[in-house]
C-alpha cells in the first residue's frame, strides 16, 4: 500500500486536490425545482471567508498600486500642467453660475413633483443620498465583470445597493467587506436590471452577454425600436431607482430562440471599462444638501414675491371694479337704496288700442296705468309709441334704475 | 544505472527560487490580474496568474508543486470573482499538473516550446472551466471561442516575456 501511494503520489494529490475542489462546488450550488443550477444564494448577509481572505491579501497592494498612480497623476495635473487653468477657472465658474440657477429650476420643478408624488401615494423618491468611492481594482477575469470600491460596510454599505455615475447606472453591491466592496456590473451575465426604451416605454431586462456588452432582453419585436434611443432604469428591480440612465440602443437583432423577441443592444452612458469614482445610493429617501436648502429657501422667497404680485393684482382689480357702473348708490344707506324701495314699480306702459281690432288684437281691458292712454289715443297716435319712464327720458330705463356713473 | 543517470539529470535541471520569491510572484500576478484589467479594459487578454503557475511547474518539474500553486491561484482567483469558488481551481491544479508532468519530459528552456505550451495549456484551462460551468454545475455561462483564443495568446507572449525575467530570480549553485 504504501509504494502505491509512493509510486502514485502525484496523482493521488491531483485527486484528492481536484475532489476537494468538487465537493465545494457541490455544497455552493444547488438545483432548483426547475431543474437549473444556481449558485447558493440563501444566505446573502455575509461573505464566504474565502472571498474575505483574498480580499484581505490582494486588496492592500492593489489599493497601493491604485493610489500611487492616482498620486502620480495628481502630481502631473495639480504641478505640472497648469497651462491655461487660470481661462478654464473662469470658464468652470461661469459654468457654475449657470448650473446653479438651473439647478435651482429643477429642484423647483422636484419640490413640485414630490407634493404631487405625495398625492397620488407614490413610495418612489428621486432624490438620493450617495456616497462617492474610488474604483481600485477587478475581478481579473474577462468573464466576471466585477470590480471593487475603496468603501465598505464601515462606511454604511450594504449588499444590494445601487451604483451610478454622474453619467448613468454602473452596478450594485455585491459583497461587502469592512473596508471595500464588489461591484457586479451591469455588463456582466447574471447581473439584471428593469428597464424602459424610450420613447416608447417597452420594458425589458438588461442583461450582459459573453463580450460584455449590455442587451435588453425578453422585448417583442417592434419596428418603433430604433438605434438611438434612450433607456432608462424602470426601478422595478428594487434596486436602481426609476429614470436613471442606462444608455442609448445601438443595435436591434432577432432571438435566434425566440420567435418574435429582438435583442436590443445596448451601448452603456457609464464608461464601464475606464471607471474612477462611482457614487454608491445609500438612501432613497428625499435629501437635500447645504446648497439645495439654500436654494430652496432661495425659491420659497421668490415664490413670496410672487404672491405679494398677485396681491396687489388683486387689489387694483378691486379698485378698478369700483369705477364699473354699479347698481349701489355709495352714498346713501342700505334701506334707502333704490333697490330697496318698498313702492310698487311702474308697470311697462299697455300698446295703443288698435283702431279696427282684429283675432290678434289683445282684449281691451282697462288698467289703471294705461286709461289715459286708452282713452287718448286716436288713429293718428296709433303708431307704437316708445317705451317711456315716468320723467319720460326715454332711455328705457326706470329713475330707481339708472345710477349715474360714479367719478373718482 | 541509467534510471540514477536520468534522476541525477532531473535533480540537477530542477530550479530553486527563494522563498519570497514563491509568496511574492504569484501575490504580485494576483494583483496585477486585478488591477490591469481596469487600465486595459476589455482588451486585458491574458491571465497571470496562469502564467505563473505554468512556469513555476516547469522550472520545479514536481506536479505535487504545480498542483498545489495552481490550486491555490485558481482558487483565489475565484475568490476575486463573484462565481462559484473552485472552478478556475480545478482548471489551474490540471494545468499545474500538466506542466510539470510536461516538464519532466522535454527542454522547457526554447522559447517556442515555451511559447507552445502555454498557449496549449491556456486553452486547457480555459476548456476546463467551461466544462465544469455547463456540464459539471449546469450553469448557464456564455463564452466566445475567439476570446478564449486571445487569451491563450495573450497568455503566450506574456509568457515568453516574463519567463526570462522570473528566470533571473532562479537561486543558481555556481
């Protein structure tokens, strides 16, 4: 026995190396109810101690290696070539001023949203809180587009959360260590996120294929997809809050498994292979910085100006409404008031009798208002004579009616 | 007679580094692997930790060796990734193994030999891993053929650039 394993040595080793290594496998993936393999996900709070141990040994140097590059470039942009940076000062603050003010637009524009938000009960918020970490490092290999953060669950990172750039969506939190984290990347293949293509709203879900470009799967074929549009997170993955952007479509192709189903290649807004900084959402409730609350205070004052506008609006509409004819006299008390008056008014004066009555001619009955206008009238007063007051103005209006125009 | 000549032989061309040497090359591939690609993108076509274990099995031509380096590599890189732990394991231990089998048998010195195995064993390594994803696990794992191919070529020339320079760490008796 003992010259077998002495004469096989190498190979038992390679055996007992390469079973080892199987049995580990076997205990982290697991078959589902549906026949297919995935890797054990049950316990996603912490991190498997091997993965904390080559982070632990390989993340020291590299952030090393990352930091004196970044220094050395530093020294080369912040001593070296300065040419021409006192122009682009200028240019930047110039540039400052406008987006301030736009900035001030838009959370005008948010603040209102929110109240309509507030509403409808939409839990959706579009305000983070982030925390900006410097990319360090990968995963080394092509088929694993992951990269690692320089924070960490010190710094309040938990699995799961979202990480964008200024431009759009880059990733979420994979693992988690004290102080870095993995990244999983959008362009890698078991990474998934929700999405719209604009302008026509069709959802998909964007996946990462074998070269590491970005598609968007499980789409019906529909020739308003063009090259060109936008896509934007939908933000019913529960991870990248809604209307992020993703990138632009780049190609249409059809699902060679999927009859009626197009890939929709996707070219990425975030620079996914040259990354720097990443900001990482640590919070979706609403959160506004020092300057966001000075400009919101900025806006309530002018939103105060407004009203005051209005105000006085209000109050020469009052003032011009007095000059209009009215039918108060000002100047006389409320029981005096023509209006008021308790006499019984002047009834409409009765048409002249008509000389030769006929079926159409009203009865003549006699009214006292009208009897001695019965009782004068003659053929050559049978013509309609004008509707008159009694001061006989002939403006058709009665004296209690008319109230002269009040001048100021 | 001839069995001690062939031993004596083998024993002389078996190559000793010092033992930072053994901790610090491939700690530095792993590192390297890690932050290159970030710099290079997608066009980092090569994986150092491969290299490593290739020639630190041909130059001690023992497989116990090139299996425990490769294995340990594999597996740490594995550890960098976020898939399962023991698959680039399993492909870095057969080729550790492989390579110091190989090692024994021809002059690992020519470069084109140099040059020729490793793209061999890269491509290996490469089979190996998607053998264990899809067939072995049952994951779903695309691959790209021509990817694998630059790889091993990326590989390669690495190799026959970076073989000389380990070289010069060799502890030589004269």
């Amino acid at each position: 026995m003992e010259s077998f394993f002495t004469r096989y040595r190498n190979l038992v080793v390679l055996l007992v190396v390469v079973v080892a290594q199987m049995v580990g496998l076997a205990v982290q993936v697991r078959r589902n109810t549906s026949g297919q393999s995935t890797l054990n996900t049950k316990d996603q709070s912490g991190v498997r101690l091997i993965r904390l141990w080559a982070n632990a040994i390989v993340s020291p140097p590299e952030e090393a290696i990352h930091f004196m590059k970044m220094g050395a470039i530093g020294l080369w942009e912040n001593y070296i070539d300065l040419r021409g940076v006192k122009k682009k000062n200028r240019q930047l603050e110039k540039t400052i001023g406008r987006l301030r003010l736009e900035q001030a637009e838009l959370l005008e524009d948010a603040r209102q949203g929110e109240r309509l938000e507030a509403l409808l009960k939409f839990q959706e918020n579009y305000v983070y809180k982030t925390l900006p970490a410097q990319v360090y490092g990968t995963s080394g290999s092509l088929g694993s587009h992951v990269f690692y953060i320089d924070k960490g669950s010190a710094d309040g990172l938990k699995r799961d959360m979202a990480v964008i750039t200024p431009d759009g969506i880059v990733g979420k939190l994979q693992d988690v260590f004290p102080h870095s984290a993995q990244v999983l990347a959008i362009n890698d293949q078991t990474s998934g996120a929700g999405v719209i293509l604009m302008p026509t709203r069709i959802r998909g879900i964007l996946e990462g294929n074998a070269s590491g470009q970005l598609e968007v799967v499980g789409v019906l074929a529909d020739e308003r997809i063009k090259p060109g549009a936008q896509v934007l997170t939908a933000g019913d993955d529960m991870i990248f809050p809604r209307g992020l952007p993703v990138g632009v479509v780049e190609k249409i192709a059809p699902d060679p498994e999927r009859v009626g189903f197009v890939y929709v290649m996707v070219k990425p807004a975030a620079h996914l292979n040259r990354l720097d900084e990443v900001l990482v959402i640590t919070s979706t409730k609403p959160y506004f910085s020092a300057q966001a609350k000075q400009d919101i205070a900025t806006s309530q004052a002018l939103d105060g100006t407004k009203a005051a506008s209005l105000s006085a609006q209000q109050r020469n509409a009052l003032i011009n409404a007095e000059d209009l004819p009215t039918l108060l006299e000002p100047n006389v008390p409320a029981d005096k008031q023509p209006l008021f008056d308790s006499a019984p008014p002047a009834l409409p004066p009765q048409p002249p009798q008509p000389v030769h009555p006929d079926i159409f001619s009203p009865p003549a009955t006699a009214q006292g208002g009208n009897a001695g206008q019965a009782a004068g009238t003659g053929p050559e007063q049978g013509a309609p004579a004008p509707i008159t007051n009694a001061a006989g103005n002939g403006t058709g209006k009665t004296g209690a009616q008319a109230v002269p125009r009040r001048h100021r | 007679m001839a069995v001690i000549g062939s031993s004596l032989r083998r024993d002389l061309e078996i190559r000793r580094y010092p033992i930072l040497v053994y901790v610090l090359v491939p700690l530095a591939s792993l590192v390297l692997q890690a932050w290159l690609p970030r710099e290079l993108g997608r066009f980092a076509w090569f994986d150092l930790p491969l290299v490593v274990t290739v020639y630190f099995a041909l130059g001690r031509r023992s497989p116990i060796q090139g299996t425990v380096m490769g294995a340990v590599l594999g597996l740490f890189e594995d550890a960098l990734s976020h898939r399962a732990i023991g698959v680039n394991g399993i492909a870095k231990t057969a080729v550790g193994f492989m390579a110091a089998s190989v090692g024994i048998r021809i002059d690992v010195e020519n470069h084109a030999i140099r040059l020729l195995l490793t793209f061999l064993l890269s491509l290996l390594s490469s089979a190996i891993c998607i053998f264990i994803y899809r067939v072995l696990l049952g994951l779903e794992y695309k691959w790209q053929w021509f990817t694998e191919l630059f790889i091993a070529i990326g590989n390669a020339v690495v190799a026959v650039m970076l073989f000389p320079l380990l070289d010069r760490l060799q502890i030589k008796d004269y």
